[in-house]
C-alpha cells in the first residue's frame, strides 16, 4: 500500500508521517494537521460539521486531562 493510496487507513498515514519526524517536531505535525484537516473538513462539509469535530476533539482533551 502507498502513501498515497486512498483505501490506506489514517491511522497508519499519520503513524507513518509520525516516524519520519524527531520526537521534537511530532506535536507541531500534529498541531498543523489538526488545523488543515478541520479547514479542510470545513470546505467539505461546512463549519457546522467543522465545528462539531473541534468540539468533540477539544472535549476529548478535557477529558483525558481531567483523568489524570
């Protein structure tokens, strides 16, 4: 399977663009990947559906901060 094959699951092109990156640099990725595929959500499928994904991902953070 490519890089570039659309039937390759996220997770594993995030896990492979992760291992191309220091340990240093994989928060920024992360940061900037969040923040084009949540404008890139918005195009697509509009800033209520953008806007719903930003919650539940910021809601998901709460959470896992306020368990530890």
């Amino acid at each position: 399977m490519s890089a570039t094959d659309p039937t390759r699951p996220a997770q594993e092109v995030v896990a492979a663009a992760l291992r191309e990156r220091s340990p240093a640099c994989r928060g920024l990725f992360l940061r900037q990947l969040m923040a084009h595929a949540l404008a890139g959500l918005t195009l697509l499928e509009g800033a209520d559906a953008a806007s719903e994904a930003a919650y539940r991902l910021a809601d998901a953070a709460a959470c896992s901060r306020r368990k530890t």
